[in-house]
C-alpha cells in the first residue's frame, strides 16, 4: 500500500494532488515549536522539497515542545537535526538544512523557486522581512505565532495583503516565550494549523487560506477568525536590514546599552534610547540614512516612530538577536 494512500483517497488530493505535493518546494523558516509539527506533516503528507531555515541549536528548556528533538540532540543545530528526522520519517522528501539566520540578505535567495513559505521563528524582524520578500516575489505565505495559552495562523501574499497590510505597527511591548511561557500543545496546534493552510495552498482548494486569520484560545477553549482580503497595504513602513549592509555614512544607532552589549552594532554606531528620539532628539544629516539597531527589532521600530515625528528621511531597522530578553 501507497504511504499516501489515506490522502489520496480524498477527492481534494487523489494521484494528481499527490503528485503535485511530490514537486512541491517549501520553504520553512524556523524550527522550533511552530516548526516542528510543520515539518513532520509536510514530510509526511510527501512535500517533494523543504528548505529548512534555523539558526539556532536544540536547547533543553524547549523540548516540551519540540518532541522532534531528544535530550542526546541538545547543542546540536536544529536544522540539521530537523533534517535527519525526517529523512528517516520519509526518506522521498528532500530537505536542505540551512544552520543560519533569515535576513533582508538572504531572503530573496532562499524564496527562489519556492511555492510556499512558512514562517515558524516566531519573530518580528523574520516574519516582515519574509512578508516583505514574499509580497515582491508573489509566494504565498503561512504566518504564525503562539504565546501563553493562545496563538494564531493565516496566509498572506501571494496575491494576498501582506502581513504588514493586517498588522501595520508592532506592540509597544511583546512578551517572549522565555518571559511569558507556553504550553506545547497550543504551537502544536498553530503549527498543525499552519502546515494544513500550506497544503491546501499547493493543493489549490478552495476557500483559500489566503487571506485567512484562524485564531486559537486554549484558556476558553475557542477558534476564531477573520478575512482580510480587501486590507491596503500601508503607505510607507520600515524595512529590515541586514547588519552586514550597514554603511560607514550611515546614521548608526545602537538602542541596547553597554551592560546589554558591551560591542556596539558598528565602531561609528552611537548609543542612544528609544526615548532619545522625538522633538529636540537627534537627526541625522539631510540624505543620510537613520539605521536602527536593537535586539528583536521591537525598540528599534519604536524609535523609527519618534524620529519618523522629526525626520522625513529614509529609516532602516536592524535585528541583531543574540539575546534572551524582549527587545
């Protein structure tokens, strides 16, 4: 018997839908929680092609969920461990490992080729620059995210608004999952949730996920949702940048202080607050670029909006990572 064959069954598959899913290339951004039940349905439902993009090494504190990975895998990189999983889950699914963050630099590359992206890093400078990159290239994409004991999922691009058309600005505050906490059965959930809007993209069904928010509440045991395929795309917003595409002109702003990163973003950066910025704050020189470095993106995006306040020019955000802490 078929592995397949339980899917092919359905009338929304059959050997025809199977074979398209066997020429399929996804590309999956992020291998953690969201990830992890992505990757195994992908796999398993014979998606031809995964690239598979994650920085990061399996860490202990996330094992819970992230059942993928065992306690002898710990320090080791995910990707790499993702792959070998599921090349012994199915081994006619081909999946590139790629041990290395997504990046304004990278993602144009990365998303050659592909017919869908799912963003499972579950952070903002990520997922705009992947909404950002999809919306040039017209690849559909699945977004997510999960916190405490809710979360949620939709497609956008690909004909669709993009994530910044249905969530224009960031919270003044976000919490993480190392801050906040989460159960492994709500990113289950959202990343289960996620792999069936990829499918039913490549597939072709109808309604399509594009356009779809499918909300998740665990504490009131609720789904909800909404479409949003008539959302304007913004008319201005700030871009992501690689922190190798930093200029010596430009104006270099490192947001973190010196206890938080003793080496600042550039040699020429200056340190400055987010609360630094605004009437009487600093500008840079007419023409320059203002570039705004912090952990996450969050605070950089702050700061973005009280210069944008003063400054008419061009604004460029930087994600460096590397901490813990919301940033």
């Amino acid at each position: 018997m078929s592995r397949y064959a339980r899917q092919e069954v359905l009338v929304e598959v059959g050997p025809e839908g199977q074979a398209r899913l066997g020429r399929a290339h996804a590309l999956v951004v992020g291998a953690g929680g969201l990830g992890v039940p992505v990757l195994q349905y992908l796999a398993g439902a014979g998606v031809g092609r995964i690239t598979l993009v994650d920085p990061d090494v399996v860490s202990v504190s996330n094992l819970h969920r992230q059942p993928l990975y065992a306690m002898a895998d710990a320090r080791r990189p995910k990707a790499v461990v993702a792959a070998e999983r599921l090349a012994a889950l199915n081994p006619e699914c081909e999946v590139v490992p790629v041990a290395a963050p997504l990046d304004p630099a990278n993602a144009a590359g990365l998303l050659a080729g592909v017919d869908v992206a799912l963003d499972c890093a579950d952070s903002f400078a990520a997922a705009y620059t992947l909404s950002d990159s999809c919306h040039a290239a017209g690849v559909p994409l699945i977004s997510a995210s999960a916190l405490g004991l809710a979360g949620y999922a939709g497609g956008f691009c690909g004909g669709a608004p993009s994530l910044r058309a249905v969530f224009p600005d960031l919270p003044e505050r976000a919490a993480t999952c190392a801050s906040a906490g989460v159960l492994g059965p709500v990113v289950g959930v959202m990343g289960a949730l996620q792999a069936q809007m990829a499918l039913a993209v490549l597939l072709g069904l109808a309604p399509s996920p594009l356009g779809q928010i499918v909300s998740f509440d665990a504490g009131r045991w609720r789904f909800g949702g909404f479409r949003f395929d008539a959302a304007s795309e913004p008319a201005e917003g700030w871009a992501f940048l690689a922190p190798g595409d930093i200029a010596e002109a430009d104006f270099t702003v490192d947001l973190r202080g010196v206890a938080e990163a003793p080496v600042p973003a550039t040699p020429w950066a200056r340190r400055l607050a987010v609360e630094d910025f605004g009437p009487g704050g600093p500008t840079p020189e007419p023409g320059q670029r203002a570039v705004l470095c912090c952990r996450s993106g969050l605070r950089s995006w702050r700061a973005a909006h009280r210069l944008s306040e003063t400054w008419e020019g061009e604004i460029a955000l930087v994600a460096l990572g590397d901490m813990e802490d919301d940033g």
